[in-house]
C-alpha cells in the first residue's frame, strides 16, 4: 500500500495543475485508506462542484457535514451544509436529511 503523503502530495500537485481527473483519482485512493478524511472529502466535493457533478458533490460534502456533526464542531458542519445549500438553493432538504 502506499504511503499516504504520496498519494496527498500527488493530488494536490495535480488539483494545482488544473489536472482534475487524476486528482480525483489521488483522492478517492486516499479515501480508500481512510475513508473519513475530511479534507480528501472536502476536496471531491469542491472538485466535483467545480466539474459540475452536484450529486458526487452533495455527497462528499454530505459525508463531511456528518462527520464535523459527529465530532460536535457545529460551525464547521454548518458551513458545510451551506455548501450543499449553495450547489440547489432550491433544495433546502437536500442539506437537511
């Protein structure tokens, strides 16, 4: 398996280079090491709002709002829940399941 700062250092040099697709590919690998890695999560969400994917982003950010819930950091969760707000300002229920 490989090391973790490898595979964060690759994604993040290939999200610098505009290089989307192999950045997902970075962090989704990190996310199969440590599937509750909130910045690889957060990541997604941004890159695939950014690509125009609104589901795989609601649901990355969907997974970070519940874990900050579950860690009790309530201002991060709803800054998260903001950006799921801000992808369908139409469907405020989306942020609330």
């Amino acid at each position: 398996m490989q090391d973790k700062r490898i595979i964060l250092k690759r994604a993040q040099m290939y999200f610098q280079q505009g290089r989307l697709d192999k950045a997902i590919v970075e962090y989704e690998n990190l996310l199969h090491i440590d599937p509750k890695d909130i910045n690889a999560l957060s990541v997604l969400g941004d890159i695939y709002s950014r690509r125009g994917n609104k589901e795989k982003s609601y649901q990355k950010y969907k997974e970070v709002a519940k874990i900050y819930e579950s860690k009790n950091m309530l201002p991060r969760a709803i800054a998260t829940y903001k950006k799921i707000i801000k992808l369908d300002p139409n469907n405020v229920s989306a942020a609330l399941d």
